[in-house]
C-alpha cells in the first residue's frame, strides 16, 4: 500500500473515495467560497475602503460626546431596543457605532454622530458593511453566523482532501506545482487548479481552522490547553457582580480604565441588566489593531476593576495558536504588502471554485448534457 501510495496513488481505493468526497463537497460550497472569497478579499481593504466612503465626515478627538450622552440619546430613540455594545468613533470610523438587540434577539447596528451622539436619522449603512454582513453572517443574523463557519468546516475538508487528491506520486510530484500553457485549456484549467490548490493549501486549511474556532471556541480552547497550556491567552473568569443599588457612572469607570490600562478605547460591552459587570476593550499599541489588547471588567454598582487580560501577550505554544487566529484570518496586521497578499490569496478561493466546476462539467455534465 505504502508502495502504491509512492508511485501510483491514483490506484489507491482510499484516493477514489476521497475523490468522491471532495467532488460533491465542493460542489455544494461552489457558490459559497465564491461568495466567501470575493466577501474576504474586499476586507482586507475595509479600513481603506470605509475611510473613502465617510470622507466628509468630519472627525475631531477633541470634540466627541461622552459615553453617557450617547447611551441616553440611544436608548431615547430606541427605547424596545437594549443597547448591548458601543464603538467609539476612530479615525479610520469617524462616528459612535452602537449595537442593539430586539426582543426577538435579533441584532440591530445603529451610528450616531461623534460630537453629539445623536442616531442618524436617515440610517444609511455602507457598502462594506453590507460586505461585512456578508462575509461574517451572510446576511441572515446569528443564524447565517452557524451556516457561514459550518460551511468553513467543509472548506477545511475540501481542503484535506485535496491535498491527497494532488499527490500525483514520487516522478510526478513537481509537475502538479506548476501551469503548462502549453496544452489544450482543459489541461491548463486542470493544472491551474491543482497548482492554486497546494500553493493555498496552508492558508485555506487555517481559514478553514478558524471556522472551528469561531463556532466552537471553547472547546477549541479547551483542546489547546491539553497540549499546551494557555498562560497568556486564558480569559480571567469575572466573578459575579457586587449586589446593591448604586449604579457607577460610566465616565467614572471609563477614567479608571485610563489609569488601569492606557491606550485607545474601542469598545464597551454593556451588561444585560444594571449594575451587573462592564467590559472596555483598549488597544495599547493604535486604535484597531487587536493584536496588543486590555479587556478590562469592571464592576457595574461600585466601578472597581475585577479583572484585566492583557490580550495579545503570549508566553506558550498554545498562547500563540489561538493568538494567531485572528491576525492570520484577516491579514490586516502587517502593512500593505500582506494586505495585497491577503487579497490575492483570498482571490484564490473562487478561482478554485470556478476550475473545479469546469473539471466538473468536461469530466461528467457535458457527457449528461449531450445525452
């Protein structure tokens, strides 16, 4: 077996069945990595791309409301819905990004206006929000979100299975590296396929990776910290806020946050009922960039820091798989040349999908169709 796996793995029964399966699976998900890859490689631009689209909206960090102006204003004009997260404006996003959900739990996104904190009246979302939407919930809320890292599972198994499926053995193993343009266009659309596919294979096996995370991440944590142990990375349990009926100001606790964790505020996470615990997110090193980040909780009746995660400061093997989760899915940490190879690459995915439905429809649907 070992032999035939060296030399002539097309002989293999392992290798036919596997076939079968990466056939019909990526089949199914065509349309989906198309749709995922053209979404994914548009973000790598997001911040590029919102910054020209609000370009005459003004922003002045010397002039922006304060939090407790904007949570009033909110739940003034929206008085079903409960406030559940807040954006503060930056300037790659010059305006208060506030979250709400219904009670149907459906999620709402609301802007305000930096300096007053008043809502929009005229709500006009951009066209990278809709893409944002796309890639992340394909525009069907928290059940789309399911579907969306379900169906990055079978991206990962397409994955898999290609690579077995690419081996053509010993002789044969640089040919399937490279594209011939020297043959018909079935032969070069074949190759290109191939080539593209193990080129990728690392990446689109971690996107592929992080699905599994995003919809499992506890149990993926889990896994991690039984081979090696998560130091950096392991989330400080809060404990139970403190009981009473004094309700801390959040400018208050704001102002401790300063002093507990310097750096630029990005995101508050309002408690379900008051009083109960508030978490600010903080990123020490520039506003967006979540590799170097505090998650600060905070006790909603007294104001009393609980607990501090110091994000981003891994110190084991394990601190680093999960850190890595992000960074690599996106690629928007490291400049502008791995932003474009982050595009390009995000590209890949539906020129994979498209050589996979031509291979599809020369080896089997043409003959169907003529009959």
């Amino acid at each position: 077996m070992i032999a035939t796996l060296l030399h002539h793995p097309r002989k293999l029964w392992l290798r036919r069945a596997l076939f079968q399966v990466h056939l019909w699976l990526g089949v199914l998900l065509s349309l989906y990595v198309i749709v995922i890859g053209l979404s994914g490689a548009t973000l790598v631009f997001q911040d590029e791309i919102r910054q020209a689209s609000m370009r005459r909206v003004s922003f002045d960090k010397d002039h922006i409301a304060p939090v407790s102006t904007v949570i009033r204003a909110a739940q003034r004009s929206f008085p079903a819905w409960r406030l559940t997260f807040i954006s503060p404006p930056q300037p790659q996003n010059p305006r208060w990004t506030l979250y709400f959900e219904d009670a149907q739990k459906k999620d709402h996104t609301i802007f305000a206006d930096a300096a007053t904190g008043a809502p929009y009246q005229n709500q006009r979302k951009l066209f990278i929000d809709y893409v944002l939407d796309l890639h992340v919930n394909l525009l069907m809320g928290e059940t789309g979100f399911i579907v969306n890292c379900s169906a990055g599972i079978g991206l990962l198994i397409l994955a898999i299975t290609g690579a077995v499926l690419w081996w053509p053995g010993i002789k044969l193993w640089t040919r399937g590296l490279f594209v011939s343009l020297r043959r018909g266009w079935k032969r070069i659309n074949y190759d290109t396929h191939n080539a593209i596919g193990i080129w990728t294979l690392l990446i689109v096996s971690w996107w592929g990776i992080t699905a599994v995370y995003f919809l499992f991440p506890l149990q993926v944590a889990a896994v991690v910290n039984a081979v090696s142990p998560l130091i950096g990375m392991k989330q400080p349990q809060a404990p139970e806020p403190s009981t009473g009926t004094s309700i801390a100001e959040i400018e208050e606790i704001i102002a401790h946050q300063r002093e507990v964790s310097p750096g630029y505020l990005t995101g508050i996470s309002l408690p379900e009922k008051p009083g109960g615990n508030i978490t600010l997110y903080i990123d020490r090193r520039s506003p967006g960039d979540f590799s170097l980040r505090d998650v600060d909780t905070f006790d909603g009746h007294t104001g009393q820091v609980l607990t501090v995660w110091h994000y981003g400061e891994n110190k084991s093997l394990g601190d680093w798989f999960l850190w890595l989760m992000y960074p690599l899915h996106f690629g928007t940490l490291w400049g502008l040349p791995v932003k474009i190879l982050w595009c390009l690459l995000g590209l890949c995915l539906p020129v994979l999908s498209v050589t996979g439905l031509l291979m599809y429809w020369n080896r089997y649907l043409r003959t169907r169709w003529r009959a």
